[in-house]
C-alpha cells in the first residue's frame, strides 16, 4: 500500500509534462499555466487508492487519475470565473492572467483531453467509467448552478447548503474513488461504501475548504481572503451565523449582505466570531468525517489496505491549503 505523499509524487511525475500542443499559444499557453501551478492533486490519488484498495495499481488507473485532474483543473478555472475570484494556488487565476474568452476555451478544452485520457481505457470498463464520469460531471454543473442561485439569497436551509457542496465537490471525490475500485473489479457493496466513504469525506472538505476561506492563512490557503463573504456564498458560517445571531448581529449581517462597504470582509468576520460559527465548524467537519469512517469500515478489505484512506482523511479535514 502507498501513501498520499508517494502517490502524489509518483502522479505528479507522469502529469508534469506538457499536455497541449504548442501550436496555438495564445490558447494552448493558459492551460498548460494553470496545470503547471501545482495543486494538491487529491483526486487523482484517490482514484489510485480506490484502485489499490482492491489490488495492484494497474495502467488504466493511471489513465483515469489524469483524466479526473484535467476534468478537476477545468472545473477550476471556470469556477474562478463564476466567483471572480483573482487568485488560485498563490497565482492569478487564467481569466486575470490572460482574459475571460481565453479562460473559458482553455477549461474547455482541458476538458477535452480528459476525455482523450479516458478513451485509452480497454472494453472492460470504459462504458462504465464513462458512465460514472459522465454522471458525476453532470452533478458538479448542478453544484455549481445551486451554488450562483444561493448568492442571491439571504439564507439558505442548511441542508440546502450540505446537498449543494455534495454536489459541486463531494461527488468528484466519491467518484474517484469509486472508479478506482471499478478498475480492479471490486464488488458493487464495496464500490457502494468506498463511495459512500468519498461523499462524507468531500462534504467535510468542503467544509474546511469554507472555513479557510473565511479564516485560513492567505499566504498558506493561496486563495483571495474572505472571497466568499465579497461573492455572498452561502457558506454553513454565514447560515449557522444568521441562525443564531441575536437581532442586532442578524441586521448589521443582511445590511453587509445587501451592500459594498470596503470593511464588508472585515464586518462579517467579526460577527462569525461573535456568533462563535468559526468553532462550530468542526463539530460539523467532524460529523461527516464520523459518517464517512463507518462506511469506510464496512469496506470488505483488511483493515491495513485501508491505512492511506484513512490518514488522507484526517490530512483533508485539518489542512490548510
Ligand atoms: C478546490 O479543490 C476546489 C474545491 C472543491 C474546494 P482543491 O483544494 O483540491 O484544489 P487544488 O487542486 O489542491 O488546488
Ligand atoms: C468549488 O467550490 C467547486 C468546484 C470547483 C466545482 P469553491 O468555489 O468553494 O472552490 P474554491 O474555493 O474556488 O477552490
Ligand atoms: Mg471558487
Ligand atoms: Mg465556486
Ligand atoms: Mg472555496
């Protein structure tokens, strides 16, 4: 069994290449920057884990893990547009760095070679890892269209948040694992938990991911502080926030929602501390990451093929970028 730390290297190695031709600069230059800027390359690892959970990582693995990072680095620079978000990874995202047209057909077509990685799957499996590549995909849309309604709301129910993050990031987690697993023919229940295991897990990264979003180290988290707070996600801390804000705190918060004061980052972190959201987060991380471990457990693999899984999921719920 291989950790995430040699996984991602041994990923990185292969994926470190240059993956457009050098034709089309003015197009093909972008894609190749936002591929070369690094990036945790979480998912790409757990489709090898899902795999190697079942036996040996075979080639179609490898394959699929390029496929589910290129797939994964679209998603991003499209969602960059659709939160006007000016930085990524420390850098300039690619419609600041090059333009809005430009970002737009590099996503597009990393998306393409994504699928090209797909296409070198055998008979075997390829309609179903398609299939299940296909369908995720089409969850994460869904996400992320949820995600831009919720903007223009006030407040969301929580459960309305949780169902959205598992679409516009849990999914793609579960997924890869689960196409790992498919590669190395585990059996349906298995592949059921293994997924069940990813969706928990993803919904407390995103969890994370919002907190550091509001809370994290600029320099560490490489992302615009409080992007969040200035696009009015509807975050679980804005939600818990308006939920148990006393009258006053719930009026200067939908004020700061309806308005541009400068200090608006400023405002809004200070009532999320006030309303104490900011700890509250953990008992919600954790409630997932108990969730996800149960059905980690019910996996039918000795426990000690399952030792990477588990300390991935520990490194995703505390990280800090
Ligand atoms: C960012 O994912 C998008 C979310 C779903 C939060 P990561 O945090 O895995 O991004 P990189 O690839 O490591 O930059
Ligand atoms: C990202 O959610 C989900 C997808 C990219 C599909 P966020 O918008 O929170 O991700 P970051 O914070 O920009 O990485
Ligand atoms: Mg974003
Ligand atoms: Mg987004
Ligand atoms: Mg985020």
């Amino acid at each position: 069994m291989h950790s995430f730390e040699v996984l991602a290297g041994d990923f990185v190695k292969r994926f470190n290449r240059a993956h457009f031709p050098s034709s089309l600069p003015s197009l093909y230059d972008p894609a190749e920057y936002f591929l070369s800027i690094g990036g945790k390359r979480v998912r790409p690892v757990m489709c090898l884990m899902g795999n190697e959970l079942f036996g040996d990582i075979g080639n179609e693995a490898w394959h699929v893990a390029e496929a589910i990072e290129l797939f994964h680095n679209f998603t991003l620079i499209h969602d960059d547009i659709m939160d006007n978000a000016p930085l990524r990874r420390g850098k300039p995202t690619v419609h600041t760095k090059y333009n809005m047209p430009t970002a737009l057909l590099s996503g597009d077509v990393m998306l393409i070679s994504a699928y090209d990685s797909l296409n070198a799957l055998s008979e075997k499996h390829l309609h179903t890892v398609v299939a299940l590549f296909n369908k995720t995909a089409r969850e994460v849309c869904e996400g992320q269209q949820l995600d831009m309604n919720f903007e223009k709301l006030v407040t969301v129910p929580m459960e309305d948040y949780i169902h959205m993050i598992t679409l516009k990031t849990s999914v793609l987690l579960a997924g890869s694992l689960q196409m790992g697993a498919i590669l190395n023919d585990a059996s349906e229940e298995d592949q059921k938990h293994l997924y069940e295991f990813g969706k928990n897990l993803g919904i407390a990264f995103q969890v994370q991911d919002d907190y550091l979003d509001a809370f994290g180290d600029p320099g560490k988290f490489g992302k615009q502080p409080g992007g969040d707070i200035l696009a009015n996600k509807k975050t679980f801390l804005l939600i818990q926030a308006l939920a148990t804000a006393n009258t006053s705190q719930k009026q200067a918060l939908e004020q700061l929602l309806n308005n541009n004061d400068p200090k608006k980052v400023e405002k809004v972190l200070q009532l999320f501390r006030d309303t104490r959201v900011d700890e509250w987060a953990k008992s919600l991380k954790n409630r997932f990451f108990d969730l996800s471990l149960e059905h980690l457990d019910r996996i039918t693999v000795d426990n000690n093929r399952k030792e990477p899984l588990l300390s991935l999921a520990q490194f995703l719920i505390q990280r800090e970028y």
